[in-house]
C-alpha cells in the first residue's frame, strides 16, 4: 500500500526529475535565491532543509552523505563553512517560498525560494564615489597629461580590422585529421 508515500512527479521521468531537484539545490547553495515554478520549489525545499541540518553537525560522515548529494567538493565546503554556521541558532525553517505571480506564457505561479540567513555585502560605492576615495586617499601630485601632436584629419584613418580565418569551424579539421601512416 501507498500510504502517504507523496512526492512531486513534475511530470517527469524518475532520472530527469531527481536532476531537475538537484539542480535547483545547487542553485540554490550557490546563490542562495532563486527564481521558479512554486511544485518545482516545494519539491526542492525538503532536499535543501535536510542538508542544512546535515551540515549543521559538521560531521565527516555528514560531509560525506552531502557529497552523495551534492557531488561536488566545493558545494560542500560552501555548505558547511558559509551556510551551516548562519543558521546555528535556528532549529529549521531554514528557506522561504515568496509568492510573484503568474507566468506570462504559460500562466505557471512563480515564487522566489530562498535561504532564510542571506549573507549581507556592504553595497558597493558608486563609480562617482570611488573616484573621490581615491583621490582622498592618494597624496597630492601634479598632473601632466602627455602633449599629443595634432595630425590634420586627413591622416586619421579608420583601424584596420583584422578578417577572421577561414578554418574549418574554427579549427576543427586538425582534431578528425587523419594520420596516413598510423597504420
């Protein structure tokens, strides 16, 4: 019997749709917000939770079961040394599902999953603003500028543009060609 034996079928194969899970967790490890359909972000957030309180532990045995997970090194040390130790002090919930609407194509609900602990960076100076920084913090100089000559604009010439080779896409003929006297 089936008793509440109840998963996402996304219309899927088994193989295509556990691909389409784990990619959406990786995304989302690596990102940390992402943009999708809502059945496709109910189905990702139970893979996403259990991982969490794996690497909460910080375990070898717990590395070692979210590398049969994940199946990438550098997932895994992203899990357990930057993400795993923001959410030390909850016990779970550590993603949200945010509700944005309908799909225009195909009128699908979209949301955005996120983690609940995002990592904050200081916002970034605006262009204007790192030009006064380092102009602040470099000491006075004078500043010369090189004297260009003045050519009359009949010397100014357009650059010459360089015409790509004409390979065989891209080179492809030397990786197929054959050695004659290989055999």
């Amino acid at each position: 019997m089936r008793h509440r034996n109840k998963r996402f079928q996304l219309n899927r194969s088994t193989s295509w749709r556990k691909a389409t899970l784990l990619s959406l967790v990786k995304s989302l490890l690596i990102y940390e917000s992402i943009k999708t359909t809502k059945v496709r972000a109910f189905a990702a957030q139970p893979i996403v939770e259990r991982l969490i309180s794996k690497a909460k532990a910080n375990t070898l045995a717990a590395k070692r079961q979210a590398y049969k997970i994940l199946g990438s090194h550098k997932l895994v040390n992203l899990l357990f040394n930057d993400i795993a130790p923001r959410f030390n002090s909850r016990i779970g919930g550590y993603t949200r599902v945010l509700n944005l609407g309908n799909r225009r194509g195909d009128d699908a609900s979209l949301v955005i999953l996120e983690l609940t602990e995002i990592k904050k960076e200081p916002p970034k100076p605006k262009k204007e603003e790192k030009i006064k920084a380092e102009e602040e913090k470099k000491p006075e100089k004078i500043k010369e500028r090189p004297i260009e000559e003045k050519r009359p604009l009949e010397e100014k010439r357009p650059p010459i543009v360089k015409k790509p080779s004409k390979n065989f896409l891209g080179g492809l003929r030397k990786i197929f060609k054959k050695e004659r006297d290989s055999l």
